[in-house]
C-alpha cells in the first residue's frame, strides 16, 4: 500500500464534516444519531491511518487496540441512545427533534 | 499511479458519495443502508491500509450489529419520514457556513503543518493487524481496560431494558 498518509486523512476530515452537517441539518433523530457514527468512523479511519504510517514498530499496533476499543464503546452508546429514543417516541409520539422543547423557557 | 492509488480513490469515492446520500435521502431506512455501504467501503480502506482484524471487526460489528439495531428501531417505530413541519429558514446556511469553516481547519492543519509525516512509507512486517498480532498486544499491554470495557458492554444492556421497560403495565 503506498497511499500517502495525508489523502487518508483528507478523507476522514471530509467525512467528518459530512457527519457534522448531518447533525445540523437534520431534525431526525435516528439520522442525526447516525451522523455521530459516521463521525466516530472517520476518526476511526485516522487512526488507523497513523497506525500505517509508523508501521514497522511494534508501537503502531496500539492504534488498532484503540479502534477496537471506540468500536465496542459505540455500541454501547449505540444500544443506551436508541433505548432513549424509543423512550422518547412513547412520551411524545415523535421523534422530531424540534418537537423535544418542553424546557423551553 | 498505482493500483492502490486508483483502488484507494475508487473507495474513498463510493465512501463520500454514500455518505453524502445518508445525509439527503428523506426516508431513514435509505439513509441506514447507505450507512452500511459507507461502513463497508472503510472497512476495505482498513484492509488497504493493513488492518485486516479491525476490518473484520468493522464488518461485523459496525456493519451487522449496529446497523441492524438501527434499522429495528426505525421499523418498529415507524419512524421513516418525520421531517414534516416548517423548518428554520437560516438553519441550511448556517449549517453550510459552519461546515466550510471546518473544512477550512482542517485543510490549515494537514497542508499548514510543519512536520510532515509519513511520506513514503515503510513496509510492514508478516502479520501485521492480523487477529493474533492485535490481540497480543491486547491481551499483554491492555487487560485492564479490555475488562473495564466488558463491565460497561454490561451496563449499557442493563440499561437499554430498564430505559425501554413498560411500566405502566406493572403499576396497575
């Protein structure tokens, strides 16, 4: 593989900024939870971008163990946030996130 | 231009392209199988990039389990199109304004750097980001937290249940 290092972290700054307008964007909110995961890939992406770049170390496989590490992390966040929008839709029959104001002033 | 330079553009390509569609499509459900093709698509960058046990991982677990959660919740809730009442009017601009000023950082920070990593890179050795080489350096260097993070997998079942029990019926 001869990719250089920084077209791969191109790559996951552009979808990064693709995940941050989702999050803006969007009034969903099982698109907007999708955004962050798209988010949390593309720093996935990077790091194991920076993993590749300091190869033959033994030092750059602590990259992988950290991906493994967010991707067991987000499915844990992924199981708790769904569970909080499935509790949300019974309260308010929605899931707009712009119907969720009851702390409006 | 080699071939990886020509396979690592044609997947970066399909990776935008679907994630640029999971942001527009109005109906949920295309949305989250464009995520899962996006996911797929780095999942071969993993592979590019020698890491095949996260590729794996990705796969199955990005790919397979979240996204089919995602795809149960959606359908159970109904929940494909909500988007229905009148939106902001300065919300898209704002939203773009603020997305070019990311994009405007990142590109300061990767082409304004001084040290400049990489460059040509060094081959790796055999084995490198092979199932045995990762969990080596799991198992030797990170228990502790690979057990910490058993505990939490544990908390957030326990919670996802309690958050989504009914107990309306029982109060009766």
């Amino acid at each position: 593989m001869n990719v250089p290092t920084d077209y791969v972290l191109a790559l996951s700054a552009f979808l990064f900024v693709i995940g941050v307008l989702g999050v803006l964007v969007r009034r969903n909110a099982i698109v907007i939870f999708m955004s962050i995961e798209l988010m949390l890939n593309s720093a996935n992406l990077a790091l194991i971008a920076f993993a590749r770049a300091m190869a033959p170390g033994t030092e750059a496989l602590r990259g992988h163990v950290l991906v493994f590490f967010v991707i067991a992390v987000a499915a844990a966040e992924v199981a708790i946030g769904l569970a909080l929008i499935v509790a949300i839709f019974r309260t308010k029959r929605s899931i707009d996130v712009d119907q969720v104001s009851s702390l409006q002033g | 231009m080699t071939i990886d330079l020509i396979l690592f553009f044609g997947i970066a390509a399909i990776a935008v392209i679907s994630a640029i569609s999971m942001l527009v499509s109005r109906n949920a459900v295309y949305s989250a199988l464009f995520l899962v093709l996006n996911f797929v698509a780095i999942a071969s960058l993993y592979l590019l990039l020698n890491a095949a046990f996260i590729a794996m991982v990705q796969v199955t677990v990005y790919a397979g389990a979240i996204m089919v959660l995602f795809l149960f919740v959606i359908m159970l809730l109904g929940a494909e199109k909500v988007e229905t009442g009148p939106s902001l009017p300065w919300q898209l601009p704002v939203a773009i304004l603020l997305g070019l000023v990311l994009i405007a950082e990142f590109a300061y920070v990767l082409f304004g750097r001084v040290t400049q990593i990489g460059g040509e890179l060094a081959g790796v050795g055999e084995g490198f980001g092979s199932p045995a080489s990762v969990g080596r350096t799991l198992f030797d260097q990170y228990l502790i937290p690979f057990e910490v993070t058993s505990i939490l997998l544990l908390v957030a079942m326990v919670g996802s249940i309690v958050l989504t029990r009914d107990d309306r019926k029982e109060s009766r």
